[in-house]
C-alpha cells in the first residue's frame, strides 16, 4: 500500500510541476506575441512566425525523433543502477544527438535560398536563414539535454531548464525587438536557442558519469534501434501533420476559409484548457513506464494507477469545460466565435475517452515496439480521424467535427485496449472502470443539461455537477495521496 501511495503521490507531483512549468511556458509566448504585435505589427508577427514554423519542421525531420526514443533508452539503462551502462547510453545518445543537429543545421545552410523562397516567396531572406541556421544544432543539442534529464528522472532540473530558458528567451528578445524592430527577429531567436542551450547544459551535467570507451562503429550499431524508434515516431507525427492538413484543406474546400478559423479556434481553446494535463503527466510517466516496460505485470499497475490520476485531475476540468463553454469562448477568443459552442463539448466529452486511453497508449512505444505503434497510432488512428472528419462535417457541418473526434477517441480506446490485451496481456482494473465510468455519466449528464436547456437552471444545474465531480475526484484522490497531509507536506516545509 505504501508503494501504490508513493508511485499516486509521484505522478501527482509531476502534474503539479509540469503544469505549472506549461502554464509559464504559454504565458511567455503570450506575453512575447503580444510584444510582437505591439512593437513589430502584423508583418513581424507573421515573419517571426515564419521562421518558427520553418525551421521546427526542418528540426523535426533532422531529429529523427531522439528527443522521444532516448529518454527511452535512458530510463532503461538508468533502471540497472549501473553507472557504467547509463554513461555508455549517454555517450551514445550524445553523438547522434549532434548529428542530428549538425544535418539540421548544415540542411538550412544549404537550402536557405530555398526555404526564403518557399516561405516568404523570395529570396530577401537568405541570409536569415544562414543566421539562424545554428538554432538547428542548439535545439537538438537543449533537446538531448532535457532527454537525458527526463529519462534519468531529475524531473525539477527538466522543469527549471524549460521555466529559465522561457523567460531568458523572453527577456532578452524584448529590447531586441524595441531597438531593432523586424531586423531584432532573427538575433532574437538565436539568443532563445542559445540562452535554452546553456541553461539545460549546466544542469545536465550535474547527472553523475563515469568515463566509458566506446568507438565509432559501435556507437553506430547501438544506436541504431534507437534511431528507427524515433523515426517511426517522426513519420506518425507527419502523418498526422498531413491528416489534419487535408482535414483543414476539406473543410475550406467544402464550407469555406471561416469554418477552418473556427474548427482551429475550438481545437485550440480544448487543447490549452485541458492539453496541460497530458502534457505533464508524460514527462514523468514515459521515463517510469519505459524503465519497467519487459514487465507486463508493472506495466499493467502503474498503467491503470496513471490512468486513475489522469481521470481524477482531468474529468472536473473537462465537466467545468462543458458548463462554461461559452465564458470561455467569451474570454479566449470573441462573441463571434459563439457558434462552435456546441462542438467544444462534443470535444471535451471526446477528451475524457483520450484521458482514458492516455496512460495505454504509451505503451507499445515504452516496449519499443515499432510495427504495433505505427500501425496503431500512425497508420490506423490518423486513418480513423480522417475518413470520420469527412463524412461527419459533411452530414452535420462544424458540429459534426465535434461528433467525429468523440467517435474516434471512443474506437481508440477500444482498439488501444483491445492490441494491448492481445499483445500485453494489458487490462484495466476494476478501480479505473469504476472511475471512468462515474466521470463519463458526470460528463453526459452536464452535456445534455447544457444543450438541451438553454436558461439559467442550466447553468445552476450544470454548477452542481462540476461540484459533485469536484467532491469524487477529491475524495478519491485522499485515498490514493492522502491528499490533505500531502498539501501541508508542502506548504510546511522547514524553512
């Protein structure tokens, strides 16, 4: 029992810290947009917004992945407690990572008349290009750093990494922007590569190593299913890049270029509002499911025990999301935007069935198994969500979008249930169903009352069972973390 309360009471830390980290982090970029507008205007913000989107794709395909197969293999090594295997994989990891860099930066070089041409129609912006060519190399090395960070679990060095160098990045970008105006862009960027570069290299030497020979060719041949996990996990994502592409290209084909705007509009406000929960409770669960991954039996438990806290955090956000739906169109977008309503909460009822299927669909890329993965998550999920996009919008328009991501969550979780039993003897307890199945009815329940009554008993009613939801999800989680005297642990340390 103790253990179970030390592994519910880690994860629970993680999402307090990395959301914490995520909500800085989305502050930043607000402030830095807002900046931006300000002192640059529209013609900044979208050459700013150029070169990001430019040279991220170029580091995606140059990164081959590492950023996620390495913590991977760092946690594994990590998991022997042999400080002789963790710096063999360190070195490793070490030189791939800089050839990663090195073919992102040397590509941009290359190719920079290119890619001005490409983004800009021109070539005036060549020579940026060459400049920020050596951002390539600073983000796959900052992006190595954190990796190692990660997979040995030294969860507040990642945190403090990404909170310093967000606001490092911030800091000094401003005055370049106020002196120099759209000339500022590029310096600045460097400098936010740099600035993450440094702070992560500092904090990831202080993981102990030892020294270790390891030559050339094996350093080749060792890395190698290292580097084939990560670029099946690179061709899923650019698959789903390109499935949302054609989905975007479909909608402005069929209804025009304001429903594209406003499917976005609503994708953005659910991910921002609830995303932070998945994307924190990753980098700690990933490192911790990739260190016991040979064994399905603590894969099963600590699986089920994500999958609870996940639920326990996520559900009354996700019922408050339904009931305020409107407030927070009101205060994230505009009244004009009142119109996609309904199909947040279509989504945010679909949110609860990813919540579900969250901690099981790490796992056959924990277990390295590349085949299952790309099927699953590259080939069949992007598949799904494609052909439902499509025949849902046509029938039912925007609300229809909203229909097709809860059904292809709801066939995810059964599919994503349904390989890993097969493959994993993987099962959900007891525990969970019960939970999940609590959550759900919450959710539909709100869903109906605010759709279907349309006055304030709604909102009343709709209050009362984010407090129910609210009330279970405490509950449950005291019995899990203990969850009074865990928050006094923390607000009365000795000083």
């Amino acid at each position: 029992m103790l253990t179970q309360k030390h592994s519910y009471r880690s994860m629970f830390k993680a999402a307090g810290l990395f959301g914490g980290v995520q909500v800085i982090q989305i502050l930043t970029v607000l402030v830095r947009s807002k900046f931006i507008a300000i002192l640059l205007g529209p013609a900044g913000m979208g050459v700013s917004s150029l070169f990001l989107s430019t040279t991220a794709m170029i580091g995606n395909i140059a990164g081959l992945g590492l950023n996620f197969s390495a913590v991977r293999d760092i946690s594994q090594a990590a998991e022997t407690n042999d400080i002789s295997k963790v710096s063999r994989i360190l070195k490793i990891i070490s030189r791939w990572i800089w050839v990663s860099g090195l073919i992102g930066m040397i590509s941009t070089l290359a190719f920079a008349p290119y890619l001005s041409q490409f983004a800009f129609g021109n070539k005036d912006y060549t020579w940026a290009f060459v400049w920020l060519s050596v951002t390539l190399l600073l983000n796959a090395l900052s992006s190595g750093n954190i990796a190692l960070m990660q997979g040995m679990h030294k969860l507040k060095s990642v945190a403090k990494s990404s909170v310093i160098g967000s606001v490092v990045g911030l800091t000094t970008s401003v005055p370049l922007y106020y002196f120099y105006g759209i000339k500022g862009i590029v310096p600045a960027l460097i400098l936010a590569s740099l600035s993450a570069f440094i702070i992560s290299f500092f904090l990831a030497r202080k993981i102990e190593k030892v020294p270790v020979k390891v030559s050339y060719s094996e350093t080749y041949r060792e890395g190698q299913e290292m580097v084939k996990l990560g670029v099946i996990m690179m061709i899923s994502v650019f698959i789903g890049t390109f499935v949302t592409y054609i989905v975007n290209a479909f909608i402005s084909h069929k209804g025009g270029i304001e429903d594209v705007g406003l499917y976005q509009a609503g994708i953005s406000i659910t991910n921002q509002y609830v995303g932070l929960v998945f994307g924190a409770m990753s980098v700690d669960y990933f490192p911790r499911l990739s260190a016991i991954s040979v064994d399905n039996k603590k894969v099963r438990e600590l699986a089920n025990q994500q999958g609870e806290i996940v639920l326990l955090i996520a559900a009354p956000l996700l019922v408050a999301l339904i009931v305020t739906a409107p407030l927070v169109i009101r205060i994230l977008l505009s009244p004009e935007f009142y119109s996609i309503t309904k199909f947040i909460r279509f989504i945010a009822v679909g949110m609860l069935f990813k919540a579900a299927s969250f901690a099981v669909g790490y796992i056959s890329f924990a277990k390295g198994d590349k085949k299952v993965f790309f099927i699953v998550e590259g080939v069949i999920g992007n598949f799904m969500t494609l052909l439902l996009n499509v025949v849902a919008y046509s029938f039912w328009g925007l609300n229809g979008l909203g229909i097709s991501f809860l059904l292809s969550y709801v066939l995810y979780f059964i599919l994503i249930l349904g390989v890993t039993k097969r493959l994993y003897s993987f099962t959900l307890e007891m525990r969970f169903i019960k939970l999940f199945q609590i959550f759900l009815l919450l959710c539909l329940i709100s869903f109906v009352v605010m759709v279907s009554i349309d006055t304030t008993w709604s909102y009343v009613l709709g209050g009362l069972i984010f407090l129910i939801s609210v009330i279970i999800s405490y509950r449950e989680m005291e019995k899990r973390i203990d969850l009074k005297s865990f928050i006094n642990s923390r607000f009365n340390r000795p000083r």
